[in-house]
C-alpha cells in the first residue's frame, strides 16, 4: 500500500447489526427525518414471515407504515413507476427494502425516481445524471441477499445504474431475517462475497480502509459459512455472513479490481445462474493466475483465511501455497455440505450451447474479455463450446 | 399494496411501566436507606432531575431533587424541567434490558441507550440505578442486572437495606 498516491473510499451508510436490531428502526428513521415508511418487498423472494416481523417492529411507534410486496424476478421501470405513483400519493417519505436482488434494485431506482422528481420512473436510463444525494432509503438484506444491496449499482431490465448515491443510509440486519431456508442460499451470498471481497484483498490498489473492510468480510465468511451451510437454525453464524455479503457491497463499490464480479454479473444477466455459483467455480483458475503472476499477493490471503497463529507459524515462502490450499479446503467443505446442489463447473450448472455463445459475446466485449474466457474454459465452458 | 398502521405492545408497556414505577419509589426509599445513594445525590446539583424511559412514547420514569430530598415524580416527562433523560431506544430494548436478559453495560454495548445530557452525572445515575436493583433483586437475577455483584457488602448492610427499601418503596414514604 502506497499511502502517498492517495486514495478515495466511499462508505456512507450506518449498519445497525444484531439482536432486536429492527426494533430501532422507528428511532432510526425519526434520525433520517422519515415518519411514513413505505416498504417496498415481495412475498415470495422475502417471505411473510419476513414482512410480519419488520412490521412487528414498528409496534407502538404509532407510524402508518406502507408496504408493496408484489416485485417479481421479472420487474421493470413500469413496477418502479408503478411504486412511485403509490409513493407520492401516500405522501411516503422514506423507502425500506426488505429483502435482496431484485427487491433492493426497484427500490434503488424508485428512490431515484422520487428524490429526482421525474414525471415518468420510465424514463429514467443509466445515462440519467445522479449529482446530489437522493432521499431517505433504509435496506433491510433476508438470506436472499447477493451483497449488491449495499452497492453503488442497480440493475433493471438490463440498464446498470451506477452512483454512490444509490447505496442505501441505513442497513439493519437481524439474525430473524438472516437464516436461510436452504443452505444453498447461504452459500451462494457467501461464495459471490468472497470472491468480490478476495478480489480486492489483493488488489495492488488497495487502501488501508478498502483492506480492512475486505479483511474482515474474508474471515466472517471463511469462520461462518461452512457452520451456516450446515445449521442453518444458527443466527451467529448466518447474522456473520450477512455482515460479510453487505460489505463486499461496500467493497465492490469501491475498487476497479472486479473480474469475478463482472462474470458473475454476465451470467446473472444473460441465464439468471446467481453469480455466487459462477464466482465460486472461477475462483481456484482466478487464483493460479494471480499466484504465476505475484505470489507474494496470494500470500497475504493467509491471514485473513487461516488466522493469526497459522500466518505468523508459516515461512514467508510458504504462506502462498497455505492460503490457496486452506481455499481449496474451504470451498470442498462447503461443496461436500451441499452434495451436488452447487454445481462446481459450467456444464454441471446446465447451460445450453447457444446460450453460452451469448454469454461469450458479452464477454468479449469486456476490456480483459480474452482472459475472461480462458477463467470459463478451464470451469467447463469449453466442453458446452464444442 | 396495502397500509398499516403500526399496533401496540400492550403487555410489554404495562411490565416495563410497572417495573419503572415501582425502581422510582425504590430509588427514593434507598436515598434515605443507603449511604452510598445519599453520596451520590448529595454530588448531584440541587433540583437535579433525570428520567429513565423509552423511546417513541415511554413510558418514562422521572426522579430528582427536590429541597434537598430525592423524590419520585411520576411518569410524565412536562411535570419538571429534566437535566438527563436516560433512553432506551425501544420498547422491546427496554424489556429486554428491565427483564434482566441484558446488562445496563451490555445493552450500552449493544447501541440500544442513549444519554442526553451529562455523562457524569449519567454514570452517578447507572450506580444508582445498581445499587437499587442489588436491594431489589435476589443475587441471582441481580447478578444479571449490574455489571459488577457487590460481594463485599456485609451481610447486615443487605438485610437492613432490603428491609428499608422494599418497605419504603411499598408504603411510599
């Protein structure tokens, strides 16, 4: 880390954490000058018992409190205009996003919709110019969380919104909303984290604040996830994975060191495979690379993946070839907890030929696109190719 | 698309604002019991008063000085000028922290109270506040509520001090 090319790092939302953390919701809100939540989720991505218990939250604060649980995997800028005519006609002043992906990215433009006060939410495109803060908007991530929640993007319809002001002033998590009800869920949230966050880890570019935001998601995930995978009924476990996945959205808001996350975001985009899975497969041919290229940045991977006694036990020249077994070991774990519901490769993941030609386009038009897709070949994609 | 308007937890409030009304009393029937509660009030400013509650609509517990001698006032907040509101930032916290599953220190810890006002004079009133549960509470439960157990106290200042409180606070002299 060189300290004197200077550095910029973005971060500016508050993260309240815990046991009962909901319950200060209302308090939250009167902080943000917001008295008329409108709650913007869905009933089967969320879940009503979700929504029952954000709305138990509110007890006794007297607020009248909106809620919107139609989004669907398939919502456009009409569900955004759609919300945003409720949002003004309720006189709403702050958003709440309960849940994760999709929910979080119509709440994200909705929030842009009625902070710039457009006169039509369809009109709204990337190119739209984001220049000042927008309104109040709180997320609230469920187990279904990507860890793009937190992030500086949205994506609808295929459009990607970018701007720092998109990310949200409030994030709650709540061990009753974090368990999964599968642990396939956990480990995709967890794998998509790691990557993003190990990405910037060990980024050449790094700064201090970016290294220990990414340093702590990589320890949360590499304690917890397997423990949260198994027994998912466990609140420590799934609450620290769920800290994790939210700050590798900080994370990845913030570097330009994002190859795993731009693959996995191809193949959300183009076949709706999560990008965790994608991210989780690419990671070992991600990390060969980086290890020919500079080992001594796979190296520094060993602290945050074995722990302090295990990094200051090893030789130096011995800490790259550790971090990238103790990798290995880590995501058997969790594919052997799984037993097959995580494919491991592009053809076990079933995508068809044509599909996969799409997904190559797309992917030769990215800067670093002929790497890109020797990372897939070496995943499988080769095999569909042919 | 549907609207809510947010209920009530009639059965948390009615346990938190009898558990408030009745440490009040206690704290007035100790500042005439216990020496170390004389101490702390008698460095407290006169007409000192501070209230303990929750956040958005109580209930709340407001105690201070009046002529020299401690008094419970009530409930309501607007009955004098408060110099420290101690707040809990929920009901569910303040249930949480006066049914004895957390620590004062711990909920502190945990981001569910707020001071407004003076932090010394806050922390004379978390060693009230202490004191009066050692006196009410059994060791056991006690032990959950303050941060530290009084083991050094003798056996005598226990019973003479439980003695004194808890009939004061029931006779409410």
């Amino acid at each position: 880390m060189n300290l004197t090319n200077g550095f910029a790092f973005t971060c500016p939302f508050k993260t309240n954490s815990g046991n009962k953390a909901l319950e200060h919701l209302p308090v939250e809100l009167a902080g943000l000058n917001a008295f008329k939540p409108l709650i913007i989720t869905s009933r089967e991505l969320a879940g009503p018992k979700a929504i029952g218990t954000l709305i138990n939250a509110f007890g006794d604060s007297g607020m009248t409190i909106g809620v919107f649980d139609d989004v669907t995997e398939t919502a456009d800028l009409n569900v955004v205009e759609q919300i945003r005519e409720i949002f003004l006609k309720g006189q709403y002043d702050v958003i709440i996003a309960l849940g994760g992906g999709i929910i979080v990215d119509v709440a994200k433009i909705l929030n842009l919709a009625v902070s710039l006060k457009v006169a039509d939410a369809r009109q709204l495109s990337p190119a739209t110019a984001i220049r000042d803060p927008l309104g109040p908007f709180v997320v609230i991530p469920t187990a279904a969380a990507t860890g793009m929640e937190t992030s500086k993007y949205a994506v609808l319809s295929g459009k990607i919104f970018t701007s720092v002001h998109l990310m949200p002033g409030l994030v709650v998590l709540d061990p009753r909303l974090t368990r999964a009800k599968d642990g396939k869920t956990v480990a995709e949230a967890g794998f998509a984290a790691f990557g993003r966050t190990l990405e910037a880890y060990i980024a050449p570019d790094k700064n201090p604040f970016m290294d220990a935001y990414a340093f702590t998601a990589l320890r949360f995930i590499r304690e917890n996830l397997a423990s949260a995978v198994n027994k998912r009924c466990n609140k420590k476990e799934s609450l620290a994975v769920a800290n994790a996945v939210a700050m590798s959205g900080c994370v990845i808001s913030n570097t330009d060191q994002n190859m795993l996350h731009r693959l996995g975001q191809v193949f959300q985009n183009t076949v709706h495979v999560h990008p965790g899975i994608i991210i989780g497969m690419c990671l070992h041919p991600f990390l060969d690379d980086c290890m020919k290229k500079d080992s001594s940045r796979i190296a520094s991977l060993l602290l945050p993946l074995a722990g302090d006694d295990k990094y200051a036990a090893m030789p130096e020249a011995g800490r790259a070839g550790d971090a990238l077994r103790d990798l290995c070991e880590f995501s058997y774990e969790i594919y052997r907890s799984l037993k097959g519901k995580i494919p491991r490769t592009i053809t076990e993941a079933g995508i068809q030929q044509y599909l996969m030609k799409d997904i190559f386009d797309i992917i030769n038009q990215e800067p670093d696109g002929a790497y890109l897709r020797t990372v897939i070949d070496r995943v499988g994609g080769s095999s569909i190719k042919a | 698309m549907r609207e809510i308007h947010a209920g009530g937890k009639p059965l948390k409030k009615a346990y938190v604002a009898i558990f408030l009304w009745f440490t009040g009393r206690a704290i007035q029937a100790a500042a005439k019991v216990d020496k170390e509660v004389q101490k702390e009030f008698a460095a407290l400013p006169d007409d000192f008063t501070f209230a303990l509650g929750c956040l958005p609509n109580g209930p709340w517990m407001v105690v201070g000085k009046e002529k020299g001698k401690v008094k419970y006032f009530g409930g309501n907040l607007k009955c004098r000028p408060v110099h420290l509101r101690l707040v809990i930032k929920s009901l569910d916290a303040a249930f949480l922290i006066l049914s004895f599953q957390e620590s004062t220190a711990l909920a502190t810890t945990r981001n569910r109270l707020m001071t407004d006002g003076e932090v010394p004079y806050a922390l004379s009133v978390i060693r009230i506040l202490d004191i009066v549960e050692v006196y009410l509470l059994p060791k056991l439960i006690a032990s959950l509520a303050v941060k530290r157990y009084p083991s050094w106290w003798s056996f005598s200042r226990k019973l003479a001090g439980r003695v004194g409180v808890y009939t004061r606070t029931l006779l409410g002299f």
